[in-house]
C-alpha cells in the first residue's frame, strides 16, 4: 500500500513538473534580458535570476535564480498534492504525504544539483542574468530517496506504536 502510495507520489510530481515545463517553455521575453532568460531547456527544469549592481551582483543573480527554483519545486509540489492526494484519509497514507511535503533539504539539494546554464552581465544596465537548470533524471532520483526514507520512517513509526500497544495490552493481562 505504502509503496505504490510512495511511486505514486513521485511519478506525479515529476510528471507535473514537466508538464508544467512544457506550458512554461512557451517563452517569456523581458525587454533587456538575454534571449535565453526564462527559458527552459529539454529534459530540463530551469529557473532564472537577476541582480542589480556591480560585478558582485553576478553572485547575487545565481542566489536568487536557486532561490526561484526552491520556491517552484514547493510550489509544484504542493499542487500535486492537492491535486492528485487530498482525498487520502487513511492516517498512515496522510502521514507519508505530509512527510513528503515537508522537504527541509531542498535549498541543498539544489544548491549542489543546478548546472549553471548560463551566466551574462549587461554593465550598461549594470545587471546580471543567471540561468539555473537541475536534469529530470537528477530530481527525479531525489525525489525517489526521499520517498523511500519516508515510507521507512513510516513502517518503522508504526511498528513502534504496534510493540507499544502489544506492550500494554500485556500488561492489562490479569496474572
């Protein structure tokens, strides 16, 4: 039960995370940025950033495009949940959900999985471009770890709680 709950899960949210690629690759053009700014690649999830400043403001342009990509993959992940999980009601299933939903490494998971795919300062505008892509095949395999530590942590939970309640059920046995 767990288990086809857990690939569910996964399936779903790369699924919506490349769908949603395909509608978003139909091109955003800003005026000033370059061409490839907003722009998603195949086999691909990319976001990008921009920073204003001095050369310093390349660095700050590559925080904020991880920092765009964290907030798509919780945003994305919580509309599959929505979407796809609302109308599960067994606890044990609501639990893995909740757990699954609660990603607290993330931000380092994509601080070390981005490719920079582009980097440009424009030093008339005195701004810079930063293009950040993580590969379907990358986030789909974090996505399947984590699935499968929380389908662990659940099992192991529940056979806590079912030693739990055969100890005291035990021990409400008359001698």
């Amino acid at each position: 039960m767990l288990e086809s709950l857990a690939f569910a899960l996964v399936k779903t949210f790369i699924t919506f995370m490349f769908n949603q690629h395909l509608e978003h690759a139909q091109s955003v053009r800003i005026e000033g940025a370059p061409g490839w700014y907003y722009q998603q690649t195949v086999n691909h999830i990319c976001d990008s950033g921009a920073a204003y400043g001095n050369l310093e403001a390349v660095e700050q342009s590559k925080a904020n495009a991880r920092k765009q990509m964290v907030i798509r993959l919780d945003k994305a992940l919580e509309i599959v949940v929505y979407e796809n999980f609302r109308d599960k009601t067994d606890p044990t299933e609501r639990a893995l959900i909740e757990r699954f939903k609660q990603d607290e490494n993330l931000p380092v998971f994509v601080e070390s999985a981005v490719i920079y795919e582009n980097i440009e300062y424009k030093e008339k505008q005195s701004t810079a471009y930063t293009r950040v892509c993580i590969a379907k095949e990358t986030l789909q395999a974090y996505q399947e770890e984590r699935v499968g530590k929380l389908k662990k942590a659940v099992t192991l939970h529940h056979r806590d709680r079912a030693f739990d309640k055969l100890d005291s059920e035990m021990g409400a046995v008359p001698k």
